[in-house]
C-alpha cells in the first residue's frame, strides 16, 4: 500500500472544519485521485474543546501552529488562520524552511508576502499552493497556471468579492439601501462585523494583485491598485443604471497595457447582456482574456466553507501526485517587476450623476466644460423632482433638480477635470457622483 499523506491543518475555523468533514466523508475519492491515503495527523487552534463535526481524538493538536509544522509526523502544512502577518506568516515559513509543502487559502499573505514564500518554496523544491485563496471553489487559479500556459493573457477581470456582490443584488432587486442590505448580509453571516476590508474594496485588491500576477508574470503589488469600494453607491444609481441598461457590480480589473499594468477596483457599469451582471448574490465571476482561446469566463461560489474547502483539497491532491509546478506559474526570478500603469491613464465611458441647481444657464455651462475638455456626452436624462418646499424668494432654489450623463469614452483624467470645475462654477449642489463604465 502507498505511504500515506500526513495533513497537519492549522486553523479551524469555517473553512478548516469544513476541510475536515470533507476529507472525512470524501476520504476514499480523495485518495484514489491522489495515488496514496490521505489522512490528518496534526491541528492547531485556539479552541481545542470545539466540536467541528469529526472525531479528532486520534489526532496530535499543537497549540501553537509553529510546532505543528515541526511535527515528524506532519507531511504537508494547510494554513487556514489567515491574516497577512503573525501565526499565519510563522507557521508557512516554518513549514517552508523545513521542506514541507504548503497548502493555503490566505490572499492578505499572499498579497503581502507571495513572491518571498515562492521564492523560499523554490529553495527548498516544494510546493507552495493557493487555489483557494481566491474566488473560493472556482479553479481559477489552476485555469492560469496550467490551462491557459499557452496563452497570453491581455486582461482579466471580474467578481471576487461575494459580500460586495450580494449587497449590490438585493439594492436592485428589491430596491433597499446599501445601510439595510449591509446589516442583513452581517445578519446571515456574510458580512464581518467591521465590514471595511471587504466593502471598501480592499479584498478584491489582494485576490486581484495575485490573479495578475499570475495572468501577466509580474511580481506582486497590491498597493498598488487603485481601489474604490461600494459604501458610496445609492439606490439612485443603482435604479439609473436599470433605466440605462447597466447594472452595477463590484469588479477588479487587470489590463496589460504599454506603460505597465492597469489594475483597478471599483464599483462599474456592466452591460445587463454580460456574464458578470447575470453573477447575482454571493456568487463570484472571474473572466480571462487570452490570444488563443479568447474570453473565459468562470462562475461559482466564491467563499463558503465547502466550497473553499474543496479547493483546498484539490492542491492537497495536486501535492500527493508528486510534482512542483512554481507557485506563480513560473520561476520568481522570472517574474518582471510590477510597473503601475496610473489610473488617470484610463480611457472608457463614465456615468455622470449630479444635483443641478434649476436656474437659466447652469445645463448650457456643464455642457460647455464637457465640451472644453473633448468629452462627448451620449445620454442626458434629467427629471425634475417635486420640491421639498414651496421656493423662497432667493437667487439659489432650494431644490436642485438630479441630472444623470453618459459619455463616450474619454480619459480619466479628462473627466475628473472638467467635473471638478463644474464643481467650481457653482452650478451643482455637491460633489458629483462618477462610476466608471465596463463594455464588456
């Protein structure tokens, strides 16, 4: 019979409970794939009385996860505890340092510390794997690093975030506030407690700095990508963006350009006709373009404690066959450094909404300053609104009137000038709202 595997697992949290019911319930397809047994000798965790749904009892338990990698009887390492620092880092480069493989989930290290631990994996000839670190059961990473090998990827793009995306679906389906969909998604556990790392964007940015990495051979940098999140997005522009025949998603955007790469996350205009504005709910999209097989879109569950846990096993197996495929696709010293093509370098269309003060021509001087910085504009839609209040007799009314534009594309540095002397004239009554436009 084939030596057995030895899994130490550090972390049990949702996912490495998960990765521990399913390992025991899916024990022998697991193995068969694998060519040999597959079986946990070791955990770590804070908890050790918690009940995760197997028995454990024959199983080693380190409190500290640093001495689970150092256990004789622990082949592979799988780090569930994420956080780009602390226990996390420690345990993986303890592993490392030793020899053992390492299988984890965790896009904050990663993003922080990827190219560094694939170095140190390549030292030491062993696997550093990570294709749950990123749009949960979805292979996406796996799709980069050896299904499209023959390919040049130009862009990828797509939903990697399902916080995001279930905030934005219920907005529009049911025509709530960002404030009443946020609380509901903290209430069904969707949504952390301090929702800011994923509602802001932040964790779109670490899942896309490692995606293009992967798709363009660059070293990482995920301070690098400008990121907006969608705290600011109202119900206003999500019903225009219906009325406009667009809807409103998340997105992390990577683009291969001249001057270097153009990696951006913010709330975009998606055609209602395209495979990401069908993505509803907590699910994720991830789309890939290459010269030779064109665009590839995937679409599944994006978090989730089976679904992250099945591609966690899936790098367990791909271990267990023998083999080391470099962890980003290629060697690190063959990966270029990252060059940052700058945001304001962006050419697309834009949505335009702001509060326009009802007075002679204020619509003719916004007009002029689009005009004055070559911006062509395609819609114009205004709708008066009913005033609040019967108008004073005053030079400025007290109800200004919602004014949505689209242009045609133009630069990004174009647009924001010319709005911020809209601003300036004193024809509108706050900072407009601006979201970028994705023909896709």
């Amino acid at each position: 019979m084939s030596t057995p595997l030895r899994l130490g697992i550090a972390g049990l949290g949702t996912v490495g409970s998960s990765v521990l019911r399913l390992l025991a319930g899916n024990r022998s397809t697991a193995s068969t794939r694998a060519g040999r047994p597959i079986v946990v000798t070791a955990v770590s965790a804070r908890d050790r009385t918690r009940d995760r749904g197997v028995d454990l009892s024959e199983v080693a338990f380190h409190a500290d996860p640093v001495d689970l990698a150092r256990d004789p009887n622990v082949d592979v390492v799988v780090e569930l505890i994420g956080g780009a620092s602390g226990a996390a880092e420690a345990v993986v480069r303890a592993a490392l340092d030793l020899g053992k493989p390492v299988v984890t989930a965790n896009k904050a290290l990663l993003a922080r510390h990827g190219v560094e631990l694939a170095r140190l994996a390549e030292d030491r000839g062993v696997a550093l794997a990570f294709e749950a670190a990123v749009a949960g059961g979805i292979p996406v990473i796996k799709t980069l690093k050896e299904s499209l090998a023959g390919n040049r990827i130009s862009r990828v793009y797509g939903i990697l975030n399902g916080t995001c995306n279930y905030i934005l679906t219920r907005m529009e389906r049911e025509s709530l506030t960002f404030d009443v969909c946020l609380r509901d998604a903290q209430a069904l556990g969707y949504a952390e407690a301090d929702p800011t790392f994923d509602v802001e964007g932040y964790d779109t940015a670490h899942k896309l700095s490692i995606l293009a990495s992967l798709a363009f051979g660059t070293e990482i940098d995920a301070d690098a990508i400008y990121v907006e999140g969608i705290s600011s997005i109202t119900l206003a522009d999500i019903l225009a963006a219906d009325e406009l025949g667009y809807r409103i998603k998340l997105l992390g955007i990577a683009r291969l350009t001249e001057t270097g790469v153009e990696a951006r996350v913010h709330p975009t205009m998606v055609p209602k006709s395209s495979a990401v504005a069908r993505t509803d709910g907590v699910l994720n999209a991830v789309a890939l373009d290459g010269d030779a097989v064109g665009e590839i879109v995937l679409v599944g569950p994006g978090a989730g404690g089976n679904a992250t846990a099945s591609s966690v096993i899936a790098d367990v197996v791909d271990v267990a066959r023998g083999g080391v495929i470099p962890a980003f696709g290629r060697p690190t010293a063959q990966l270029e450094p990252y060059v940052r093509a700058e945001i304001q370098t962006h050419t697309g269309g834009y949505y335009v909404r702001m509060l326009v003060y009802d007075r002679p021509g204020a619509l003719a001087a916004i007009a002029t300053r689009m005009a004055e910085h070559g911006i062509s504009l395609e819609s114009i839609v205004q709708r008066r609104r009913a005033p609040r209040q019967e108008a004073p007799t005053t030079a400025v009314p007290v109800d200004p009137q919602p004014l949505v534009m689209i242009t045609y594309a133009t630069r990004e540095t174009a647009i924001r000038d010319a709005l911020r002397l809209i601003e300036q004239d004193g024809h509108i009554a706050s900072t407009p709202k601006l979201i970028r436009i994705e023909d896709l």
